[in-house]
C-alpha cells in the first residue's frame, strides 16, 4: 500500500480560510483528509506560541503531528514562519524514504521549489491550496495537480 504523507503551512491554511470568511475546525478538517487521501502522516507546521498549549493539545488528538517553529515577537506581530521547517521536513522524509506520495497544502510560492523538486524525482505529489484566488504562479505553473479549498470549507469549517 502506497504510503502518502501530507504537509501543511499552518500559517498559509489559516490565514487563507480567515480572508474567505471560515473558521476551520480541525478536526473535521483532519477527517476529510483521512476520508479523502488516507494518509500515512499528516504534519502541521504552526508558530510555538505558549499561550495556546489548548489549542496544540487539540490538533494533536485530532490526529495532526505539529512541527514548530519559535516565533518571535515583532511590535504587535507575532512571526514564527515555517517556510524552512516544512521543506526541510519533506525533503528529508524523500530521502528517508518515509512516502510514496506527498500532499503538500499551501498556496505560497515559497513552496515552488519544493514542488519542483519532487516532481523532477518523479514523486506522486498533490497541491492543496487554501484560496485560488491567492495561490502563487510558482505553484500553478509547475503542471501538478492542484485542489483549490474555495468551495469545500463547507465540509470542515464553519462561516464566520
């Protein structure tokens, strides 16, 4: 059995379903990707913030394994950006041989050497981007297959 691995800028997700008026509820959203990929690993790379240890507790028994990032405090900001992490991750998991399949959800173009580099390996590899209207070229022009969440928030998230 293929063993498919899913890895998500938590940032991007978040920050996308908030402009397009949606609160996610993750653990829906954990089970539609269950549903929907059957995944062997599903990674979520969010900014440490030690406030919000409810919340990591939360994504953690929906089923989320969390990669961190020490986030740094910028006038009211808050920054922990997981760019590094999330590629890092998956290029080592490549190498590991830890999938046969990566999904990576993100529609930053940061991403698109990550994208290029799997593809040019031949690896099964999806995109899940959290808004269409704001998934970067460097993304869209790499000829994969790409899943726009515009219209199924409805399943895992409710409208704020």
């Amino acid at each position: 059995m293929a063993k498919t691995n899913i890895y998500i800028d938590g940032n991007n997700l978040y920050r996308s379903a908030k402009e397009l008026a949606f609160e996610i509820d993750y653990r829906k959203f954990r089970g539609w990707l269950r549903q929907k990929y059957e995944p062997q690993n599903v990674y979520l790379f969010i900014g440490l913030v030690p406030e919000r240890v409810k919340f990591y507790e939360y994504l953690q028994k929906s089923g989320y394994i969390l990669v961190f990032k020490q986030t740094v405090s910028v006038g009211e900001k808050i920054k922990g950006n997981c760019d590094a992490e999330l590629v890092l991750k998956t290029v080592s998991d490549f190498y590991e041989k830890e999938f046969d399949s990566a999904i990576i959800i993100t529609g930053d173009g940061d991403f698109g050497c990550l994208v290029e580099f799997l593809k040019e390996r031949n690896m099964s590899l999806e995109v899940i981007a959290p808004d269409e209207g704001k998934c970067s070229i460097l993304i869209k022009n790499k000829n994969i297959k790409i899943t726009f969440l515009n219209n199924l928030y409805h399943k895992f998230s409710n409208k704020t």
